[in-house]
C-alpha cells in the first residue's frame, strides 16, 4: 500500500473581555497573557478538525514525518 500523507488541522476560538484604552492594546495585552499560558483553550473551544490529504504536494518530507501505525 502506498502511503499518504495526511493533513489534521484543529480550528478552536474563545471570546473573551479586555478593558484596555484601544483595541491595539486589547489585543497586545490578550495575545501576552495566551503566550503566557494564562489564557487556555481546551476542547470546550473547539470549532472544527479539517482532515485532507497533502501527499501531492509533500513527498519531499514523508519519510520525516510519524507513521500512524506509531500511535
């Protein structure tokens, strides 16, 4: 059998109130506290999984990625 290559791509999204004097710092100061692990998302988050195949256009690096028989 030949292999594929296969593509999981998980979409979550989170809304969430910041008091800041601009939008620029809203975000600045949401996207510190998710890059300091202060912000979670979790599976309640979740929105959608695209799973498609890429074997096409990534032969170049399929012997460098997990084989699903390893999981």
């Amino acid at each position: 059998m030949p292999p594929f290559i296969i593509s999981i791509t998980q979409t979550s999204n989170r809304y969430v109130v910041v008091d800041a004097e601009t939008s620029e710092k809203a975000i600045e100061r949401t996207e510190k506290l998710y890059y300091d692990s202060k912000i979670k998302l979790d599976s309640l988050d979740f929105v959608e999984a695209i799973i498609e195949d890429l074997t096409d256009e990534n032969q170049e690096i399929i012997d460098s990625l997990p084989k699903i028989d390893e999981y």
